[in-house]
C-alpha cells in the first residue's frame, strides 16, 4: 500500500549533474564520497537537545528513508515526531501551531 521510500525527486540535482558533467560517471565514487561528508544524519548524533520532527510520509524530496536516519541518530533526552501520512514536501495542516507549543515549552 505505502512505499516508504518515494525518493524520486532526491537526487534531480545529481541526475543532471552527471547528465552534464559526466555523463560516463567516471568522477562517481568520488561525487558520492564527498556528498556523505554532508549527510544530515552523519551530524545529527551532535543534536543534544529537545527535538521535535515533522514528516510527510509522502515526501519525494526528502525522503522519509533519509529522514528516519537522522532522526533515529540524534541523542537529545527526549525527541518527537509528528507523522503525516498523506502529505509530502509541502506545507502541513496544523504544524506551526505544533512547532510554536514544541518552542513554549522549551
């Protein structure tokens, strides 16, 4: 029924890259290699504090794949989510009011 992983978008900016740049992908290891230095969930262990994080299960962009990755590495004592289901990389119903409570109670 859901398909977790909806990374079709992602990478569009890597496709073309390699479309005009190196369209052989020779340089490949070497693209892939720096981009890991810059992977949020290489740096969310250093989040030690109250977190709250919202996902569209939905999300093509920033997949929820990727997402969980970070979320479950960050070390803060306590750490929220807030799913939702049917929406992607869009605005959500209701979050701000959430992330304005989330930031009062703080």
């Amino acid at each position: 029924m859901w398909e977790i992983d909806l990374a079709k978008d992602a990478y569009d900016e890597l496709k073309t890259y390699f479309r005009l740049f190196d369209p052989l992908h020779n340089r490949e290891e070497e693209i892939f290699t720096k981009l890991g230095y810059i992977d949020v969930q290489f740096l969310a262990p250093r989040i030690k504090a109250e977190t709250m994080m919202t996902v569209g299960l939905m999300d093509t962009v920033c997949p929820p794949s990727s997402q969980f990755a970070a979320y479950n590495k960050i070390q803060g004592e306590e750490v929220r989510s807030c799913f939702y289901p049917d929406f992607g990389h869009e605005g959500l119903p209701g979050v701000n009011d959430k992330i304005f409570k989330f930031m009062a109670g703080l």
